[in-house]
C-alpha cells in the first residue's frame, strides 16, 4: 500500500489553496476544495515548474500551471488543458481526526 505521511492539520490549508510539500523524492501539491483534499505530483509534466504556485479552480477540479497555464485535473492527473500532454502523479490523501496525510506508494 504505501507510507502515510502526515503533510498538515486539517486548518493548515484554506479552501482554494494550493501547497508544496517535499516527502523525500515526491514533490506534492496538496490542494483544498471546501472540505475535500488532493494531492497530485507538484512538477508540471509540461516544465519543470511548481503546481502549488498555480490557480486552483475549484468548479473544475482542476490546478492550474502558473508557468504556461496548462491546468491539471486534481482527480487523475490528467492534463486538461496545452502545452502538457503528459498526466502527473496523483496520490491517495487520508483525512484522520484534523491530521491530513498522503500515501506514498
């Protein structure tokens, strides 16, 4: 199954944030949407450029690239929108009491 990390409190992060966390060699962009959490791989499969930094849209479900603006869905990974072609990592986040965590596999 993987390791569960802690990356923050459940009040650590807003709804409409995006944040960069570094667990060992992942880089993850932990993402708020009202009270639902996603973690997709925080290097733009485009360049090599920061998600966390980017716009989340939350009616998309999505992360926007704020290098060229491809936009990410924070579900699969999948890349929504040029010049990315290829999907990112998306991992498994675990809510438990006010602690949120992701599995690393």
């Amino acid at each position: 199954m993987g390791d569960t990390v802690r990356l923050c409190g459940r009040d650590e992060l807003a709804s409409g944030e995006a944040r960069r966390f570094d667990v060992g060699e992942d880089r993850i962009a932990l993402v708020r949407i009202e009270d639902t959490y996603y973690a997709i791989g925080d290097r733009c499969s485009h360049e090599d450029y920061s998600l966390a930094d980017g716009e989340v849209w939350p009616a998309e479900c999505e992360l926007e690239c704020a290098k060229h603006g491809s936009t990410f869905d924070l579900q699969t990974g999948e890349p929504c929108s040029l010049p990315a072609t290829r999907p990112v990592p998306v991992y498994d986040v675990v809510v438990d009491g006010d602690d949120v965590s992701v599995v690393i596999p």
